[in-house]
C-alpha cells in the first residue's frame, strides 16, 4: 500500500472534519450567531473546505486539479493554502485575509490563525522546509513563521512577530526576531481550553528600554552630584565671601556629606 494511500486511510472523513472546523468557530469568534452565516459568509471557512478537498486530491496523485482548487479558493478567500500541507482537525483561520501556508508544513489540532499570518519556508530545497505548529498554538495578525522550525504546543505568537527559531511549549513570542518572553497570569482561559488573550503579552523591548532609562537618570544623578562637589573644592566654607561669589549658590545648600572632605582637609 503505497504513503498516500496510508495517509488517506488515516485521516476522518472529510464531512466530519468540515463539520468540527465550522463547529470551532463558535469557540473562537464571539461574532459567529449561525451556521448558515459562518457557512455562507467566513472566508477563513471557505479556504479550509477547499483546502480538505484540495488534500485529498493531492494525496490521491490529482496534483494539478489540487493546485488548480487552491488557485480558485484563493480568489475566493484571498488565504493560499498549499493542497500539500497537513492540517489537523477545528482549525481556524480568523478574518481569512492574506493568510500563506506553505507545502511542506505541519498544523496540529485546534490552532487558531489570525489575518496576515505567514508559515513560510527560508529553502529552496524540495524537502522539509516550512514550519510546524503543534497542538493548540494561537498565532497573532501578521506573523511570519518561517522555516523548519517547530512551535511547541499552546504557544501564543504576538502580532507582526517574526519567529525563525523553535519555540518550547507552552510560551509566548514576541518581536523581531521572536524572542521568549515570560508569561503573565492575567485574563481568563476560554472555556474550551483555548487561550484567545493574544493582545494581553509583555513588550520586552518596551521593558529594556525603560530599564536603560532609570540607568541614565542614575547615572546622570551621580555625575551632576560629583559636579557640586568639585564646583566648591576651592571655597573656604568659613569665609563668607564664598556664600556670594562661588558658582552655584550657597554652600550650605550641598549635601551635608559633600562637605565632610573639606572638614577633613580642614583638620
């Protein structure tokens, strides 16, 4: 029996995997009020259904008339989705517009996919070259995942995040490129288990810079202390003179410990 025809045997039937994405989106979209409307009317559906049918005629050897279905749901939804690709089951593709997933790439069950959304490969190579998406993965309105790379399960993807590099379990990514950043427990899990707070993720770069803030106000605290120091190193604190003349105001407005080194020189 030949890799396809296995693959095939192994796969649900296509009117009960059709039915659980349609039936996914009333989890995930608060918007969705009938089947009839999420039928007749989501994009991110209707590029799903072709691509089910488009799968299985690429299984099947029908590789033009499955790249022609594509070609046709494209125009239709604006999503590209290549027949080649495997997809698991409740998946979902909000807004469906400008969504690319390339041949060779792997989507677990129950991933969410949001607007703008790019699982595309860094190789010309004919093997293994676009990404996979285990179990559960939330990925936000314009990220690009790209190349072999794996992006563990329950992972959340921020918007306009580039990720280039596998991502453990359970994490959230952020950036140009992706980097890891720590969770923060806020919001409310979906009562079905999936995790739709994509816009509630720490800003690292807003962090550092923040922290690169408060180091130059340190530093800058510092510098304009050992300025007023130095400013009086020539002032007798007896004379009177100095409270008129010396740059910078009386002397008895310095720090009380700025002065112990001209007592001790005193002495």
């Amino acid at each position: 029996m030949s890799v396809a025809i296995t693959r095939q045997l192994k796969q649900p039937s296509l009117w009960a995997q059709c039915r659980d994405d349609i039936a996914s989106v009333f989890q995930r979209d608060p918007a969705a009020r009938t089947r009839f409307e999420v039928l007749t009317t989501y994009p991110g559906v209707h590029a799903v259904i072709a691509y089910r049918v488009a799968n299985r005629l690429w299984i099947r050897g029908w590789r033009y008339p499955a790249r022609l279905l594509s070609f046709l749901a494209r125009l239709l939804s604006n999503v590209d989705i290549h027949p080649g690709a495997t997809i698991g089951s409740r998946f979902f593709i909000d807004h469906g517009a400008c969504v690319v997933i390339g041949e060779t790439a792997v989507v677990g069950d129950d991933v969410t996919l949001y607007h703008g959304v790019t699982l595309g490969g860094t190789s010309w190579n004919r093997g293994k070259r676009h990404p996979t998406l285990e179990d559960g993965v939330m990925v936000g309105a314009g990220a690009k995942i790209l190349g072999n790379i794996t992006v563990g399960k329950h992972c959340r993807v921020g918007a306009n995040s580039v990720v280039v590099e596998d991502v453990p379990e359970g994490c959230t990514v952020v950036g140009i490129p992706g980097k890891v950043v720590k969770l923060r427990e806020v919001g409310s899990l979906n009562p079905y288990g999936i995790d739709l707070d994509h816009h509630l993720i720490p800003d690292p770069v807003g962090k550092a810079i923040s922290c690169l803030l408060a180091r130059i106000d340190s530093l800058e605290a510092r510098l304009d202390q050992r300025s007023r120091v130095e400013r009086y190193s020539g002032c007798d604190i007896d004379n009177s003179i100095c409270d008129q003349d010396c740059a910078g105001g009386e002397v008895h407005r310095l720090n009380p410990r700025d002065l112990s080194g001209f007592r001790q020189a005193r002495k």
